[in-house]
C-alpha cells in the first residue's frame, strides 16, 4: 500500500494545478465576454461578466479596469473610480487605468487630479494620442491655453486624422483670438467628420466673429441640419439673424433655444430685448 500514496500525492497536486488553470481560464473567458457585450452597449452584461471574471480571478487588473469603464458609462462614478484605483493597486503601470481614472475624476470636476492621471497615463505611454487630448481639454478648462495648444499638438501628430482634436485646438486657438488658426482646425475637423454639429456651430462663432454674417449662418443651419435639438446652435444662429436685421428670425430661434433649454438666461434677456424692440418699432407705425 505504501507504493500508492506518493502516485496518489502527485495525482493530487497535478489536480489541483490543473484546476488553478481552468479558474484563470473561465475567468479570462467572462473578460472576453464581458468585452464583446461592452463593445455591444450591452452593459448589465458586459458588468455581470467581469463581476464573475473577478470573482474567480480577483487580482485581474484588466478587469477591474474594464468593469470601471461599464460602470462609468452607467453613470456610477464612485463605483468606476474604485475599480480603476484597485487596477492600479494591482498594477501600478497601467497607462489606460490611469487614462480611464483621469476621465472619471474629471467628470466629478476634481481637475487638478485628472490632470495628474493624464500625465501619468503619458509617462507611461508617451504615445498614446487620446491621453494627450484629454489632458489638453483639461488645461484648457484650467485656463491653460498654452499647455492645452501644445497637448492638441501631441495629440494631432500622433493621429492627424482625429476630428475632435482638430475640433479642439480651434477652440483653444479661438481662446487665444488667433481665429484664422482656429477656421482651419474647424475646416479640417469638418472635412474629417462633416456631420459633427459641434464643428459647424464652432466653426460659425469664429467666422461671425471674423465679421463673416452670412458664413456663419450658414454654418449654424448644417449643426442644425445634423443636431436639430441643439440650443446653443439655435441661439448663435438667433445672434447672427439679429446682426443682419432680421428680428423675426432671431427671435423664432431664441424660442427654440428656450425650448430646448429652459434655463438658458441669456437666450431669455435676448429673447426679451428683441420682443421689447419689435413693440417699439411696431408702435411707430
């Protein structure tokens, strides 16, 4: 009987190792799961799946990550940024944890660390264009022009061909009034992307502000064209329709501004200046 106990010893041990595989591999096989759903916008699934892939394999930074992402998306923010710091307590150079935390952190306007994050995510990974982006749009709400002129730059050398960083150095170029450089990033976002509504009412503002009435109406109506429920098209276009003397048709698009936005204060003061002016001159007559 002594000769079986080390044969069954080993049988043992091989068992117990081979089952170890099997655990890492279900739970490697819910990660895929949970990736197609999530790719799928199926995200109660794409949460079930990691949950279990973390449930069998609890040090998978992948998923932690991956569960943040779905979590964010579902609106949980607190729930997102627990996942990411847990990631990157298992994996502390994980450049997409901290690209993904920086979002997150930035949406509960806590900026200065979301710019930290962004930085870090670089460190790791000089190339990696959407950190770049991020964290110019970052600077940019900060007040840093310059920083967010120089990310966008980054950005657009590594992926010249993204409509929204293109979108976004307009922005940050019209901030610094240099509005010629910012007509050709909104151009270029639009030959990239021609049915993106934010570069057409972009693109409107810096040529109004240039003194081009007539461009920047015409761009107004392709954002409304593409996104007819966008208040802020509908009161630029109303701004524009009043510089040309046409009252009636600022004032039909200050309406739909309010519509669309109740609490949109400056669309109700021009709304009410402009009904105030048409009294007045219709009293004359």
């Amino acid at each position: 009987m002594r000769l079986v106990i080390p044969i069954l010893v080993f049988y043992m041990v091989a068992s117990g190792s081979a089952a170890a595989q099997l655990t890492v591999d279900d739970a490697k096989a819910h990660y895929s799961r949970g990736v197609d759903l999530y790719e799928k916008g199926k995200l109660d699934g794409a949460i079930a799946e990691y949950h279990e892939a973390l449930r069998l394999k609890p040090d998978y930074p992948e998923a932690h990550c991956n569960l943040g992402m779905a979590l964010r998306r579902k609106g949980d923010l607190d729930g997102a940024i627990a996942e990411y710091r847990q990631a990157l307590r298992l994996k502390p150079d994980y450049p997409e944890a901290h690209f993904n935390l920086g979002i997150a952190l930035e949406r509960t306007r806590d900026l200065d660390q979301a710019i930290a994050e962004y930085r870090q995510a670089l460190r790791l990974k000089p190339e990696y264009p959407e950190a770049h982006n991020n964290l110019a749009a970052a600077l940019r709400r900060k007040g840093d022009l310059d920083g967010a002129i120089a990310e966008f730059r980054q950005a657009l050398r590594l992926r010249p061909d993204s409509p929204q960083a293109h979108n976004n150095l307009g922005i940050a170029l019209a901030g610094k009034s240099d509005l010629n450089g910012a007509i050709a990033e909104f151009r270029q976002a639009l030959r990239l992307k021609a049915d993106d509504p934010e570069a057409h009412n972009n693109l409107g503002i810096a040529l109004r502000n240039k003194g081009d009435l007539d461009g920047a109406i015409a761009e107004y109506r392709q954002a409304l064209r593409f996104k007819p429920d966008h208040p802020e098209a509908h009161f630029n276009l109303g701004i524009a329709l009043k510089d040309k003397g046409d009252l009636d048709g600022a004032i039909a698009e200050f309406r739909e501004a309010l519509r669309l936005k109740p609490d949109f204060p400056l669309a109700q003061s021009r709304l009410t200046e402009l009904l105030a002016k048409k009294a007045t001159r219709e009293s004359k007559h």
